[in-house]
C-alpha cells in the first residue's frame, strides 16, 4: 500500500482521511452497510483512549457496569423528546429464537432509558445517592452514508450515567465531566477544544443542557468531540427514579449522561495527520518508537542485533517495537512507519554499534532538524524527553492552527466569508430562528456557546438584536 | 437485604445461588427477557478477569480488535454445521433507520463467520499469517430461562479468532490457549479444572476438535468453564480465506477459535462462596481488603481515623477500601462485608490505635483461628502474605473437593450411583450411541476426555466395549 501516493491534504482533505484509515490499517468496512471493522491498530489507539479516560473516571469515583443491548421498544417512548430524537435510527430485532416478538426490541442507541427503569429499581434513600455509573460498550444508530470513526452505524464509546439529589449537582457533575473530556483531548491527545454550551437545537435527545467540546479539524471544519448532558429530572420522572430525603419525603432525583465515542479517533487524524499519513500524539500512540536495524549482511545483522538487546532494555518502559520484517528495505519501513505515525523512529546500523551512537527522527517535524545522532548512553531519558516535547510540540502547533483560523468578523458578510474557511466566534442573539437562518446562508451552525465569554453585551452577528454571549461558529462533520 | 437469612447450600444450592448474585449487588435480571445487568461490583471481578487474561493472550502474541454486531445472515449459512448449531438461538434485525431490510441482520451469536469474510480479505500471503486476535465483546444466544451470569440471552465474553500456515500451527495454538485459560483459572481464580477433549456431540458447531477446561462446583456438577477450537480449513473453504505460500501456490488457512465468558463469575460463585455467601479469591476480588473502623464516640472516631492514615498509606498497593459507611453498626459491615466475598478484614478501634495494631479476619476460614492482632509495623507485608495464603488455600480446598468427589466406579451399576453426587472417571468406547444411553440413563454427559490419560486400555463402562480413553463423566451447568 505504502508505495501509492497518499492524495495531499490540500487536493482532497475527504479523501486523504479514507486513505489514511486504511492503509494505517486503522479500521476497514464491514460486510454490513454502513459498519466498520476496528483493526488491532485502531482498537490499541482506542484502548489507549479508554485507559486514560477510564484512570479519570475512577478517580473521580465513578465506576464501570454493564447493561443490556437490547431495550423494549416501549421504554423509549416513555420520554418524548428522546424518541423523537432517536425513531428514525434504530436498529430493530423483531424475532428472537426462531419466533416474532410480542414486543419488538431496539438495539440501544443509547441506554439512558434502560438505565433509568434499573435506577428506579435500585435507589430508595439519600443514602443511595449519587449514582456514578460508567458503561463501556458500542450503540447503534442507523447510517447510510459510512465515514469510518466519524459517522457509522455502530459504534464504540462510553456512556456515564448518574443520578443525584439535587440539581445543583447534577450540574456539577455535568461541569465536570466535560472538564475531564477536556483535559483529556489537550493532555493526552493534544487537541486544543473550545468548551461550551450547545445552543437548544443541538441539544441531546431529552438533556435539559449539553455541553461539548469542539476541536477544529485540519480543513478546518469542527468536529464534536464528547458532549455532557444535564438531564434534569426529565428521565427521573419518566422512569420514577425517586429517593426518600433526610426528612422522608419522596424526591425526584436529577441526572446526567456524558460520552465520548471513537468519533475522537477521527480527531486525531484529522488534527494532527499530514500528507504523509498520520501522526500520533505520544500518550496514546499504540507503539511510540519504532526501532529499524540497518545491515548490508549477516555480519553486520548479528552486529546490530547484539546492540539492539541493550538498547531495547532501555525502551522498556515505553510502547516500542523492533521492525525486524524480513525482505522489505529500510527506506520502506521509514514510509511506512511515518504514514502509520508512529512519533519517533530510532536507526541502529553497523556506524551506530561502532560508535555507542543511534539515530533518532521525530515524525512531526522531520524537516526541522532531521535526524539527530546521540549517544546509547542514558537513551531512555533522552527518548522519553523528546517524547515529552513532541506532545507539547503537537498540542502548541494545533492550537496556533485554531487560533489562526478563529475569526471575529466585523459584520455580517464578513462572516458569511469567514466561515467558508475558518470559526467565527461572534455575538449572537441566542434565538433558534437565526441560527437556522445563518445555517441556510452559509451551512455554518453554532458548535456552541463557549464557557469563556469576554463579558459585557454585543449586538448578534445576523440580525443586530442584543446579544449576551458569544457563540463559535462553523461548519460542522 | 444482608438481615435476611441466605438459603444454606445443603438445602437449596440453586437459590442459594441467585440470592448471591442479587444480595452481593453482582448483578440483575433486565427487563428484557433473558438478559441481565451486570452491576459495578461484578463488573469490577469480570475486569479483573479481563485484565488477567489479557495479559496472557497479549503475552503470547495476540492483539485486540473490535469486528460488528450485526452479520448478514447469509454468511451463516456458508457453513452448515454452524448454521444448523446456532440457527435455534438467534436475534434477527429485520428494520433499519425505519425500513424492512432486503437481508435480515443477525446479532452475533459468536464472529467465526464475519471474521472469515474479513480474513480472507487481509490475508494474501504466508507473510501475513500468523494472525493473532482476540475481541472482548457480547454475544446474544436466545434463552428462556434465565440464571444470572449462567444462562442469559446476551452474555460477556472474549472471543480469539486466529488464521495459521498449517494444521499443525493451528492445533498447537489451540492447545495453547487451553493451557492459558487453565493457568488463569488455577493462579488467578483458584479454581481447579480438567483439561480435556469434547466428545463428538459437544463440539463446537463447525470445529474439527473441540477443546475445554471443566470444573466442578459446590454441588458437585460440572461447569464448562472456556472451549478453544481447532477448525480445521471448515471456515477457510467456506469463506475463502487463503494465502500464497513461499512456493507461490495457493493454500487455505487453519483457523482456530476460543472464548471464556461471564460464565466464570458463576463458577467463582459456586466453587468457592459458602453459606455466609461470596469468597472471592484475592487475585480476583474487587476489594482485597476491607478496613473497618471502630469507635464509639467522636473522640475515638477522630483517633481512629488518625491512625488509619498511615495504615491505608500502607495498603496502596492493595485494593483496599476502608468502611466509613455512617448509621451502620459495625457487626452490619462485618455481615455485609463476608456477605460479599472480601477476603481480609480489618478493624481498627481505639485499642488498636492505643497499642499500634490492627485485628485481621480471614474471610475463608473464619473459625478456625479467629481474629489475629498484629502489629502495624510491617503491615503491608503480612496482609499480603495472608492474601498469598488465602489464596493458595482456597485452591487447595477446591482441589481436595474435586478429588474427593471424582469416582472410579467399578461397574455401571456403581457408575449410576456416583454420577448422581460428583463425577465418574471411568474406561469409554468413544461411541455416540453410548453417549446417548448413559446420558438417558444418568443426566450424566462427557464432561471431557481428559488430556492425561493413564495409558493402556480398557472395557467401557456401559457398554464393554473396548476402549482407549478414559472419559470424565458428570451432570453439568
């Protein structure tokens, strides 16, 4: 594969993306429309991801369960928003052991229903509370249009599901969800994210508020990244998930859901990729070094193999793999590392063994500096700071991407310019009838009314009534 | 619910059993017929079986990936034993994104069929091969009657679906990873297994030898506790999964699949819990330890809690959770605590806070030496030398068990008598027919035919017919 030409960035961002998922060997296109295969690169990509957000969730007390994949048709129904929001993608099972069901079964899409039939079950006094449940697990939303990660008709994700005595927590719990998904994407996989509110036609399905975070993509178009919900009491009081207070009296309870789906994987791609494939951020890389030998013959084979044993004792601590695949030269094992993204490579030749030396090349800017000789000894610190510096390198350049591409058009038609190419982050009204105008004028959307507001009041960017907040704008995958 | 008598395993081992489940907070029965919840605390012991055989399968090679829920259901019929196997069982989706589909989707039932349909795509050449994946995922088999983690319509699991060159690679990797399954489940869950060979008519539907490890429970029947298949070239014709050898013709694959599931909670469950309820081996447990405090007033609370820092500070390398529960006496915890399978306790009160000791309650053998007082120096190092003995101990005990109750009867009237209450080891012909009879006659089946045999020959136990194996016999999960 390594030996066709990658499309540019530039000529077909659309079409760059599919090419890379594939022949990274990412992921792949299941037999079943609009499915994708997962392939043990993407899934070590994602079981990275999930490790990491999985030692947040735990730390803050939150812990892991398993519900059923399928809910009876019925349960949806019983919160109107939320079927309304989901009828049109379900996937359902309508025979079950050789006979028609009585009731036909929807396979989840997600499990906030079931969720809350089990809570009601389950909660009976203050002491109880909070519930702080985290599922692993994959839905189903039907797709006719597959884009691998970004839009398919399974995917994989987490879901949090929690339940609380009070509204006040209830959204302090959804504050600090999204706050842990934000730390995530800027710490572990160094994509700068807006945090904000989502505007009410983007809320979720049944949320009395949903937050997000927002990352811009590498065409410059905003990807959703993980989203926080605050249920309120909507589904508490459509599955009757009540406690008993300190004084006895029967109280509703306020909940929340929140995920983050393998959509981020998408992200990473698309941020952080160039037109020589991917380049992944060092924290979450499946392997974060890539050592290839070089020898001409068996001498210098055996040569290189003896050095290799000490120098891969100094790797043990990292995600390192020794590219010994026979028949293939070292010049094509650089390409195909550099398209799999792998952010750095270590070269171990006969000169290296002689001189106590190795060749490191970092991926993400292999123009800069190109490859920098240093000495066997103390490799590992070396390694793991340069390591260190490719994550910042990664993170600082992203954000000066964002920032550049950021606007704050002074009217109207400078907007409509802008974010053909790029964010506005403008004044709005916060009325659903503009946002559906500037929609149909320019196919941008509200990605969401960012957390951080410069304060004081502006006109609305469309139709001039005042304003209060800000909101980003863009077009959106 | 810990007030509530348990049934004792004399009187009622099966309600014995789902009492635990439900009381012990493992899991739930669903609101769809059939399935369960599995709630925190038994999804907590299912992770750390994951992660016990994860390490093993990633130590020997294999990767992880994720492949769809849904399979056409024309793949199934590509091969007719499997088809005919699982046919009885399945859900069928039969309406997508709100329109009857033109070919009904099947939920897995389990993924040899998709996979090969991938595979034969992935592998062009021997360079390719071997492939080495594993996928933790669920699987949904249609059930009627439910039994929480034994018997459930969708169900938890780990399936490994390998492709090699030759017979000989698959059938060895097939050993292999019976020899894991069996090593996790001697160390890590302390439950003693016999390794075996499945008799023609328990085979896997579509494998050429099936392969399993079988344990016996507390009332003395059997439960297959994992299989590994070798399949043969059956799902390679069927799917044409073949690559070109270093001679350039083309050759099909062998292909190998294995799998152990939730299931193995409930061997847990039944191996080793007592009338009390759970005894979770340490390895295993979700909470090695429990720390209780006691104090009878705020004074001694503040002391105690004092002390405690630095004795938790000690037990960070442990799963430690310390009780602080309010409104709850003491002996409540204590109940609740065994109730639940923790294997050490530890209670600290002022006593202990005035003489710098703790008092140290095994949960396996609570009788025989009582609380122990030790001193609070050196702590971590004797807690982890007891969870160390605890854990030998309770395989020890299995074992005996086990031995105690594998028979080898003389003749058949003796084999009846002892296959009612533990298992026959006894001289088989081999033959189906026979099979078939003694099952009619007992509710005894071939448990396995054990991987050490004693060498020599035999008359079969039923029929008197020649034989060169011996069989394990028993009434079986």
């Amino acid at each position: 594969m390594a030996d066709q030409r990658l499309p540019s960035r530039q000529e077909n961002f659309a079409e760059w993306y599919n090419q890379i998922v594939l022949r990274a060997e990412l992921a792949d296109y299941a037999p079943v429309r609009g499915c994708m295969v997962v392939r043990p690169y993407g899934w070590a990509l994602w079981e990275n991801i999930q490790s990491a957000l999985d030692r947040r969730f735990k730390a803050t007390g939150h812990v892991n369960a398993a519900f059923p994949l399928f809910i009876p048709m019925s349960f949806l129904e019983r919160e109107k928003a939320h079927v309304e929001g989901f009828s049109p993608e379900l996937a359902v099972v309508t025979v079950g052991g050789g006979e028609e069901l009585q009731e036909p079964l929807v396979v989840r899409p997600t499990s906030e229903t079931i969720i809350g039939h089990m809570y009601a079950k389950w909660i009976k006094s203050y002491r109880d509370l909070p519930v702080l449940i985290n599922l692993w697990n994959s839905v189903v939303r039907w797709e006719l249009r597959t884009k691998l990660f970004l839009r398919t008709t399974e995917f994989y994700w987490q879901e949090g599901h929690t339940a609380h005595a009070t509204a006040e927590e209830a959204e302090a719990e959804t504050r600090q969800m999204l706050d842990i998904y934000a730390d995530f994407a800027i710490k572990e996989a160094a994509v700068p994210v807006v945090r904000g509110r989502k505007s009410e036609s983007e809320r979720f399905a049944g949320a009395q508020r949903s937050y997000t975070i927002e990352a811009m993509m590498g065409d410059k178009r905003a990807l959703q990244a993980g989203t926080s919900h605050n249920l309120g009491d909507n589904f508490a009081r459509a599955f009757e998930i009540r406690y008993l207070d300190q004084e006895n009296s029967l109280q509703y309870c306020c909940t929340t859901s929140w995920g983050l789906s393998t959509r981020f994987v998408g992200a990473i791609i698309m941020v952080h990729g160039d037109d020589k494939g991917l380049i992944l951020p060092p924290r979450l890389a499946p392997h974060q070094i890539v050592i290839v030998p070089i020898f001409r013959n068996e001498t210098e084979r055996v040569e290189v193999e003896q050095a290799l044993k000490g120098i891969e004792a100094q790797m043990s601590e990292f995600r390192c793999r020794v590219d010994w695949r026979e028949g293939l030269t070292p010049g094509y094992k650089f390409n195909d590392w550099e398209m799999r993204g792998v952010p750095l490579r270590i070269e171990v030749g006969p000169k290296d063994v002689a001189d106590n030396t190795v060749a490191l090349s970092r991926r993400d800017e292999p123009g800069r500096s190109g490859k920098q000789i240093v000495s066997q000894e103390g490799l590992a610190k070396a390694v793991g700071d340069l390591l260190d510096e490719i994550q910042e390198s990664l993170y600082q350049r992203a954000l000066a991407f964002q920032e550049a591409n950021t606007h704050d058009p002074k009217d109207y038609d400078a907007f409509k310019e802008v974010v053909k190419d790029g964010w506005a982050h403008s004044w709005w009204c916060g009325e659903g009838e503009c946002e559906a105008a500037i929609k149909e004028d320019t196919k941008a959307t509200v990605r969401c009314i960012p957390l951080e507001q410069p304060g004081g009041k502006g006109q609305c960017i469309r139709c001039a009534k005042s304003a209060e907040e800000r909101a980003m704008f863009g077009r959106a995958y």
